[in-house]
C-alpha cells in the first residue's frame, strides 16, 4: 500500500522548484478568472490560452461584464482555441452568476456544480485553486500521475472510477490542498505526460509503481487518437472564423467558398446553428448570436 507523505513530499517540493508563473495561480487572481481560466484548458494547451485568457481578463473582468454583452460576442473573442460551445458555457454561467448569485462566483461546490454546463472536475477545480477548499481536482493529468504512482498503470481508465477518487481523496493533505492539487496537475503536464513521460526528471520515479514495475505498457481498450484535418470539425472551425470576423450579416457565398465538400459545409454549419453559434437570417445570410 502507497504511504500519501511519501508521495505528497517530493511532489510539493519540485512544485515549489518548477511551478509556472501562471495568472490564474497568481494571489491577485479572482475567482471569476480562475474559472475562466479552467474552462478555456479543458483539452487545450496553456500557451494558446494564455493571450485569449488576458484579454478576457481586459474586456471582462467580472461576471457582470460578460452577462452584459451578447453570446456572440463570447464566441467572436474565444479565437482559435477550438471547442467554442465552451465560450457559450462561460457566457450562460456568467449571466447565471449574476442572477442568482450577486455576481460573485460560488465558493461552494454543490453550488458551482449547478451553473450551466460546470462539471465534476470543474466545480472541484474552481472551490479548490479559487477558494482554498478541499476536494479531489481530478483532471486528465493528475489521473495519469496517479495511475502510474499509484496503480503501476501507464494511463487512467477512460471513465472516472470510484476507485480512483478515493485513491486522489486518500492522497488530500489536511492543511494545504489546493496546492496539492495543482502541484500533481503541474507534475502530469510537466513531467509525467502522456507520450513521452520525463521519468529521469522526476520527484518521485523511485515510489511510482508504474516506474518500478518497468514501466509495463497500457493494457487496456484502445486509445483512439484525435484527428482534425478534413472533419467536421475543421470544417466547422473555419466557418466560424468567417463569422468571428464579420461584424454583421455574412452572405452565404461567402461561407460556401471556405469548404469545398457542399454536403459536409451544410451539415457543419447546421451544425453550428443547432449548438447555438450561429444564427439564420432571412436572405440566405447568417451571423454570431445575438
């Protein structure tokens, strides 16, 4: 059986040695940034959410800011960091905040769990790095981190299991979570990544199971790989872009010109219209929500 100081000691101490400067870890950070901050690097790198994350700092500061201005507009500023549903989610739980929450972002778990759109993970993340509370911060990083410490596994069930939190609860120190928390988050993304794990660097590779088994090869269903070239996706992404940068109705000619495949631009698009991106208008033309 794992002993949590043995594990929690050194991993604290590199966090202390390698920790990033990141705004949103930053004392000065607000909670309102600090949740802006965890949606925007769901699935997406800090270095391209860092420029996108600062000017939102700059045009809204506060909940209030954002609720003030359309949903379009959230999409308009969201940029290239793909997924771009995650800026309605911000723009729906910011006009939610200020409704029924006095435009303060919840401290409360339970509470954050029920803004739109905000997950487990999410709603843990937020009472945790912006409040201090204490509660399993299970993201894709600390999963892996503590697969392979813990559970001598190279990568984490697809699913979050049971067993898994109460493994990330039994490792919870009682004085100083939240910086126990980003400390494995910063480990995983650092160090102990998903294709080429830096396990020489690493502060705990003589207590991680995986690391002392040999480090045995992934067992489990097949991983599948993220594609992006020709997809929906893709297709979606660059209509978008046509109307982000458009201040106004956008013909559909020229929307047809940026996908060649008629049939995977219709759907793409109405794809964009059903998820609320977008909006039909009367003369064959289109536009960002209003």
């Amino acid at each position: 059986m794992y002993e949590p100081n043995r594990l929690r000691e050194p991993i604290l101490d590199w966090y202390s040695e390698n920790a990033r400067d990141l705004p949103w870890r930053r004392t000065d950070a607000t909670p309102w940034g600090v949740l802006v901050s965890e949606i925007m690097l769901q699935q997406t790198p800090v270095a391209r959410v860092l420029p996108i994350w600062t000017m939102w700092m700059v045009r809204w500061p506060t909940p209030a800011d954002l609720a003030a201005e359309s949903s379009g507009e959230a999409v308009r500023h969201w940029g290239r960091l793909g997924y771009p549903r995650r800026a309605l989610r911000l723009h729906g739980c910011a006009q939610a905040i200020v409704a029924d929450h006095g435009g303060e972002v919840p401290s409360d778990y339970t509470t954050l769990r029920s803004l739109p759109g905000i997950g487990d993970y999410t709603a843990a993340a937020v009472a945790s790095f912006a409040y201090g509370k204490s509660h399993a911060v299970l993201d894709t990083n600390v999963r892996r981190v503590l697969a392979r410490a813990v559970s001598a596994e190279e990568f984490p069930p697809n699913a979050t299991t049971s067993a898994e939190r109460r493994i990330a609860e039994a490792l919870i120190p009682p004085v100083g979570a939240a910086r126990w928390a980003v400390a494995v988050m910063e480990l995983g993304a650092l160090v102990c990544t998903a294709r080429a794990p830096r396990c020489a660097d690493c502060p705990i590779k003589a207590r991680c199971a995986w690391h002392l088994a040999g480090k045995p090869a992934y067992d489990g269903p097949a991983r599948k790989g993220q594609t992006y070239e020709g997809t929906d996706r893709q297709c979606r992404g660059r209509l978008l872009a046509v109307l982000r940068q458009a201040h106004g109705a956008v013909p559909k000619a020229a929307l047809d010109v940026v996908w060649h495949d008629s049939v995977q631009r219709e759907r793409a698009l109405d794809g964009l219209i059903s998820d609320g991106l977008a909006e039909a208008l009367d003369g064959d033309s289109y536009r960002l929500p209003v």
